[in-house]
C-alpha cells in the first residue's frame, strides 16, 4: 500500500503549484525549474527546494518531464558525505520516470511525448530529484503500460542492481539456492522476485513482522536477523546477496557452497577476501551501472507480472527532506518515491 505524505512547511513551496504551473523563465528567457538542491553536504536539512535553470539535452540525450522519482541509500549517503561527486551544489536522484518534452541531436530510440523509465548514469548522471533531468537515451526503456509513474520510479536502480548481481554476475540458475539479506528493503524485495522468477529457492533475511511481506513477494524461507543466526542453520547456498556488508559479507562466505557466489553490495574488506579464497568461492562487489538492456528485462518482467515495487511511501518534491529522514532509518519496506507531477 502506498502511503502520501503532503507538505506541513509553509515556508515549503506548493508542490501542486510547482507542477500545475508551467516554469517560470530567468530574466535572459532561459526557463526554470525546481529542484531538490543543497550547497552544501549535511542532514536532511540541507536540502532545499531551489529554482535552477532547466537543462538541455545534448547529443544523445533526452530531457524528461520527471512525474516521480525513487529515493535510494546512495542519494543519503551522497547527500551526507559527496562520495562519489563532486562538492556541492547538487541535486541528486538517479531514478527516474517521466515524460520526454525534448531530444538531443542524434536521438532515434524516443520522440517527445514518449513515457520512459530508468537509471541515471551512476554516479555522475545524478539529478532526477527535480521537475526536469537529462541522461542518455540508453538510460531509458519504455515505461511499461500496465505500471503508473510512482511503480516505474520505484525500480530502476535498485531493480537493476538485484538484476546484475543475480543474473549477470552469478548468473542464478533454476533449481539453485540464494540467500538474500535485508530482502525487505529496496534492492531486497526485488532480488527475490528476480530471484523467485529464475527458478532458485529463495531464503531471505528481515525481522519477524517482515516476513509475511516476504512470503507474499515469493520467498521460500525467512531468516529473523534480530533473533536467528544465518550462518548457524545449516543451509548451504549457491549465491548470497549481501546488502549488508562489514561482518555480514564475511560470515556469508562460510554458508556458500565451494564455488559459489557472494556478491556484495558494499565494499569488500581483507576478513571477507580472505575467507572467500580459503572457502574456494567467488566473492565480488557490484557497482550498479546504468543499462538498457537490464531496463528492458525489468520492463519484460514487469509486463508479465513477476515483477512489481512496493512503495510503501511517496513524497512531494517539496517534501524531499521528510523522504530522507525515513530512509536513513534503514528500516523501510520496499521503496520511497518522491512525486514532482
Ligand atoms: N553497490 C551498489 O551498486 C548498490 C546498489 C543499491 C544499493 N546499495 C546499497 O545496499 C544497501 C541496501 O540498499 P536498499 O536500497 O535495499 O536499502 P533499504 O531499502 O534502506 O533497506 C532497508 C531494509 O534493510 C533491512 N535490514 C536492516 N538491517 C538488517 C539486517 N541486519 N539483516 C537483515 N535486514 C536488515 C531492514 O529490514 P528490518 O527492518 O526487518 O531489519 C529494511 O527493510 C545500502 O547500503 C545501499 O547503499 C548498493
């Protein structure tokens, strides 16, 4: 179920207004947008609505009209710390659905008009957070008919990232057996689906009031992390999924079977290398990377009905700091998106 949460700021702009109402222009004519800015790194308050001069498309590129954009760990984390961007200013947000208003030079794959989905090249495309972005042409698939723009948002980044480490770098087969941790969150309940979709047994890890929500989306068996220890069930597995990492990715290595695949989703450290080499498995980390092909396959199994995001949160623009502020928790359900249209 998703749950709207609606402006209590009456310093924040009305974001009916930021929407219903065409850009405003600067004073040499160039139009406006508003976006969710900072100009400095820092809590959730940093971030402040912000008009900007609207972006062209260069070659390649499209410029989409953003309906709704996903919210995701890295936007906290960069919005935190910069990570991989420069200094501020920035406007972050790599999830994206929209319509296209305009394409660059070169531009056949879409026209004006054209509803699209998809992720921003990670981590220097950043910018979905805003009325207007551009990106690459290959950044975007068609938004599939049967989703609304809230559903698309919710799954690009973290939809691929569960399709290239499941799919493409362990290349999960039916009948194998894959442990996903924090299947509850983002990257988790889609992993299982993708997973569940490719034939494997699925085994996920969430806290006890979590796991009827994962039986729902297709796990097999369910791990309470607050009371149960994985690695003391016994089960052996041929992929884990860890979005966890630190003492997580190490203790995973020892419930793999020889030759299986860890993929890790945060940097790997010497305790989890060593380990993987002495248990003769494979252990990687996963940069998630913008890919068409991987948005295609999202959208083939968002048509067939194996895949859908669970949002359980949606946020005006105006609201984007309130969307931050939950996510840090590090204890939602599914996806948060934020709403521009
Ligand atoms: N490398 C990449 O390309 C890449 C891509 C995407 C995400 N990531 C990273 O992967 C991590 C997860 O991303 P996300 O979007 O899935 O995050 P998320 O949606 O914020 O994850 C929240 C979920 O994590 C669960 N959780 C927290 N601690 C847990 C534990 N000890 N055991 C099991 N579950 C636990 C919570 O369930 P409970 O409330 O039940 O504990 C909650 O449902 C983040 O650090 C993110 O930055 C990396």
């Amino acid at each position: 179920m998703t749950s709207t949460h609606t402006s209590e700021n009456p310093n924040s702009p009305d974001p009916a207004a930021a929407t219903d109402t065409p850009a405003a222009a600067a004073p040499d004519g160039a139009p406006l947008m508003l976006a969710l800015h900072q100009t400095v790194l820092g809590g959730p308050e940093v971030l402040r609505v912000t008009e900007l001069p609207r972006p062209e498309p260069g070659p390649g590129e499209i410029l989409v009209a953003v309906h709704a954009a996903g919210l995701n760990p890295t936007d906290f984390k960069h919005r935190a710390q910069g990570l991989f961007l420069p200094a501020p200013p920035l406007t972050l947000g790599w999830d994206v659905s929209g319509t296209v208003v305009e394409t660059g030079f070169g531009v056949t794959l879409f026209r004006p008009g054209d509803e699209v989905f998809g992720m921003l090249p990670y981590p220097y495309g950043a910018g979905s957070h805003a009325e207007y972005v551009t990106g690459p042409t290959r950044a975007f698939a068609a938004k599939p008919a049967g989703i609304d723009h809230v559903q698309a948002a919710a799954l690009p980044l973290a939809a691929l990232t569960a399709w290239q480490a499941l799919v493409e770098t362990a290349g999960l087969r039916a009948g194998q057996r894959v442990l996903i941790h924090a299947a509850a969150g983002g990257v988790g309940h889609l992993a299982v689906q993708i997973a569940k979709e490719r034939g494997a047994h699925v085994t996920g890890t969430a806290s006890a009031p979590k796991h009827a929500f994962l039986r729902e989306i297709g796990a097999d068996a369910c791990i309470d992390h607050r009371s149960e220890d994985f690695a003391g069930t016994g089960e052996r597995y041929d992929v884990v999924l860890d979005a966890l990492g630190g003492e997580t990715a190490t203790r995973s290595v020892g419930v793999l079977r020889p030759g299986g695949v860890l993929v890790s989703l945060l940097p790997g450290d010497q305790d989890t290398r060593t380990a993987a080499e002495k248990a003769q498995v494979n252990a990687v980390t996963l940069l998630v990377e913008h890919d068409r092909a991987g948005m295609l396959a999202l959208a083939d199994l968002v048509d067939r009905g194996r895949l859908r995001a669970h949002v359980s949160g949606t946020f005006p623009l105006a609201e984007g700091a309130r969307a931050h502020v939950l996510g840090e928790t590090g204890r939602t359900t599914g996806k948060l998106v934020i709403t521009v249209r």
